[in-house]
C-alpha cells in the first residue's frame, strides 16, 4: 500500500536522513525503531506533509503522490497521530474527534456531534467519558486516546503512531493495542513508533530499524530477539541494562508520615535513606506522581508531616522546595522541563544563576565551568552544548532536564517516569548516571509506570493502585508478576 524509496532530508550542512526505504503492506503493523536522533520522527512527519523531502519518492498503491502539506497527506488518507499531543483543551472531546474534518458541514449542533464521536470513543476504551465535557478536563491519557479516536474517524488507510503509548499504563496500552489491531484487521496500513520493546513484540509483523539516518530492510518480528533488535538500533550490544544495585544506603534523610495531597485517596507513609533509590511503581493516576509532586512543593500537604533531616518539611511551592534541595523532574519535559529555544548551556546553567553570576551579571567563566561538570557528569558531549535544547533527541533532552538540578547540589532528587519517550541506548545511560549519582550520595525517588524500570533501578519499591499505597518492600523481594498485582489489583479484579 505504501512505499518511500530513497528519502533524503537535511538540515544545512546535517544529513537527518540518506536514502531511506520503508514499505508497509495493507493490515500491516511495521515497527520503526531506532535510537533517539535517529531520524524516526522526520521520516514519518514527511510522510505527514509536515516536513518537505529533498529527494525521494513516496506512492500508495503504486502510484507516486506529492505530500506537500498536512492536508494533501489527509486527503491521500493518511493519518498521523504526533508524539505530541495536537487537542485544543478548550473544545469538547467530541470537537477534538472530529478536529479539521470539512466533511461536517457548517450547520451542526452539540448533541449530534457528541452521537458521532461516541462510537470512535467506545472503540479506544473512552465509552465512560461525555463527548460534551472540555478535553482539559481529562488526563494526558485519555487525550492521548482522543487522537487515536480521531483517527478512527478519517478512516485513514495508512496510520501513523508515533510513541502513542509513551504517556499511558498498562490498562490503556491495551486500549491502544486492541484500536490498533481493529484498524489492522479493517485493512489499514500502520506505521508504529515506539521504544517500548514489548509492544513491538507483541504487535508488529515487521520491524524496520533506522540508524544515523539510514535504513535497514524490514525483517520478520517473529524472527527477532530483543538482543537482536537492540544491536541493530545501536549497532552494537548494549551490555549491561541496570547498573548493580548500592551494597546498603545511609541514615534516613526523608520521613512521611499519613500524609495526604491531592491525588491521593488515602494516606502515604514512607521513608527514604541517605543514597538510595525508591521507586513509586503505578500506573497513572494511580498516587505515584502524587507524592511527587507533594514533596516538590507543586500540590500542598493537606495532613500529615514530613520531615527533612530530623527537621520539618512543609514546602511553599517549588521556589521552597528548591531552597531545602529537594528538586523535582516532571514527566513533561516538552512543557516545563527544558527551555526548548535555548542554548544547552542556558539550560544547565538557569537554576543555578547565582553560582554563575558576579555582582548581578552573568560571568562566562564561571557559567563555562558549571555546564562543563554537568555535561561530562551526564555524557553530553562538547557537540551538544552550542544547539537549542529542542533540537537535541529526547534521549538528550531528558539528561539536560535531570542535568540541570545537579548544579545545585540536590539533597534529594524526584524524577516523574526518567526515560519517557527515550530509546535503549539512552535508557541505559541516564539509569548510570542516576545510579552513580546514588552511589556518590544522592538520594532519589522516581515514579514510574515502567516495571522493567522499576525493577531494575530500585533498592526498594513503593507500589501504588487508584490514590493507595499498597507495599513497600526491597526491590530483590519483587518479582514482575507481584508488582504487576499489585499496580493492576489483578487478584480484586478476578
């Protein structure tokens, strides 16, 4: 159904991608892996009319087309479902369904529109939504799932899902997996992003793999190990995962006792020692994030206390939290973890503004040794530090996110879900860097959805379900099947 020959792509003098080829039969599922840089995103947003090809070819179904815009590779039927969430939050779920669709007519009202939309939103698991209600009002997850019911809606004979799973748990991957398998059955054509190794396993027939902007040719997922796919994306084997675990953790540097925020239905009591790793494993929504965003200031403490080094702990807002060194790294990056249209350098050195700065002005030198340590610390070479932070891979963005507070000096570092949307390679180096951080005396708590994750990084593990702690317990004590009972309720559900 779809064929790209030879698609080159530049961006002045940098080549992003040299003569790719990717083909994809109808009812097909095509994985297209590969490292963050790789050149994944730019192939897909030229077939999406977003990005212009410098040379190549693209036909659907034998015949050759000319994507020169969003709306040429609408009417060709394609449909795209970005990385990036593209719902306007002040329009109704039902309106962002039906989002840029001119076969509506200028004549229509609410409820016939909510009667429309119902259908697409029952078949990606949104039947218990109101068309009407704002999208604002709903999580990242489920708007997320709006998209694909948008896409639904085009009847669109090729789709592509960029990282559509990044922001979702595992009741809503399977939502996603089964929309995706209804649109492969109905003779789609997909193009499906994503780092997540199971999905690619579980859902793909092929897999084309993208390296350094060039393409290999499509194999059989069936035929694949995921060793076998991990040295095909990074052209190499990627060794050890996880870095070994701290031989034992220091005093205790953190105390919560019953405490509540919003987003918890029940109080949280936990600890936290000098060096080590806690993870907060839930899916979302389920408190993980919560606690989080309790410590980081970002939501207040409604009961209970915490206290900090033996003293108390109660921050005023994020400007507080930062004062006593504990600092937080949200799951979005895109919206408050980067400056995106900033220098690399800007970005590391802009908390720390103070440290860099001699009588209210910004002294070079000082800020050039600041970036300098922080850069090496967490693998950023000197190629990075003259580019805009949004233009860097979402691997290297994420290390300039975390980067960033190490200038500080953090007592206590919060990471929300630490490799969102990052590929194996980088994966592996920020788990390093974190565990080294930890090793050196750091103490760290991150939430996450991800059990590998979990179980990998974590010296112990707080495991959460819908706003409740369930067990806290030393990581080498839990097995991927216990956590995931204990994130899913899967024994309450039976």
């Amino acid at each position: 159904m779809l064929r790209m020959s030879g698609i080159v792509k530049s961006y002045g003098p940098t080549r992003v991608l040299e003569d790719v080829d990717l083909a994809v039969e109808a009812g097909e599922v095509m994985a297209l892996m590969g490292e963050n840089g790789a050149g994944k995103s730019t192939l897909v947003k030229i077939l999406a009319g977003i990005e212009p090809a410098d040379g190549g070819t693209i036909s659907i179904d034998g015949a050759t087309v000319s994507i020169r815009s969003p709306g040429h590779a609408q009417a060709a039927g394609i449909g795209y479902v970005a990385q990036e969430l593209s719902i306007v939050e002040s329009l109704s779920v039902a309106e962002n369904v039906f989002l840029g669709d001119e076969t509506l007519g200028f004549f229509r009202s609410a409820a016939s529109l909510a009667r429309r939309a119902r259908p697409y939103l029952e078949r990606v698991g949104l039947d218990h939504i109101d068309p009407l209600s704002l999208a604002e009002e709903h999580s990242v997850a489920e708007r997320q799932l709006v998209e694909i019911a948008r896409l639904l809606s085009r009847k669109a004979r090729i789709a592509i899902l960029d990282e559509p799973t990044a922001a979702l748990s595992e009741t809503e991957i399977v939502r996603v997996k089964a929309a995706v398998r209804t649109l492969a059955a109905e003779g789609c054509a997909i193009i499906y992003v994503t780092h997540r190794m199971p999905e690619v396993f579980d859902l793909t027939q092929k897999v084309t793999v993208l390296r350094n902007g060039k393409s290999f040719p499509a194999v059989e997922t069936a035929g694949l190990s995921i060793g076998d796919l991990i040295e095909a994306m990074l052209g190499r084997q990627l060794g050890q995962m996880f870095p070994p675990r701290a031989a034992h953790a220091g005093e205790e540097i953190l105390r919560l006792d019953a405490c509540r925020a919003s987003g918890l239905k029940a109080p949280v009591s936990l600890s936290l020692r000098k060096g080590e790793i806690l993870a907060l494993a839930g899916q979302v929504g389920s408190g993980a994030g919560a606690v989080l965003r309790m410590l980081a200031g970002v939501t207040p403490i409604q009961s209970g206390s915490v206290t900090l080094e033996g003293g108390v702990y109660a921050p005023s807002g994020i400007a507080g939290s930062i004062a006593r060194k504990v600092l937080y790294c949200s799951d979005d990056r895109k919206r408050d973890g980067i400056f995106a249209v900033r220098s690399v350098p800007e970005n590391l050195s802009a908390p720390a503004l103070s440290a860099v700065s001699r009588f209210g002005l910004l002294s070079p030198a000082l800020e050039g040794e600041h970036v300098t340590r922080i850069a090496r610390q967490f693998g950023l070479g000197e190629r990075f530090l003259g580019r805009l932070a949004g233009n860097l891979s979402g691997g290297n963005q994420q290390k300039v996110a975390l980067g960033k507070w190490i200038g500080l000096d953090p007592k206590i570092l919060l990471v929300e879900e630490p490799t969102r949307g990052v590929d194996v390679g980088a994966r592996s180096e920020i788990y390093s860097h974190l565990r080294k951080l930890a090793d050196e005396g750091l103490s760290i708590i991150f939430a996450s959805s991800d059990t590998q994750e979990v179980l990998g990084l974590a010296d112990r593990i707080a495991s959460f379900f819908h706003g409740e702690l369930v067990r806290i317990c030393d990581a080498d004590d839990v097995t991927a099947e216990s956590l995931t009972r204990d994130v899913t309720r899967a024994s309450e559900a039976a």
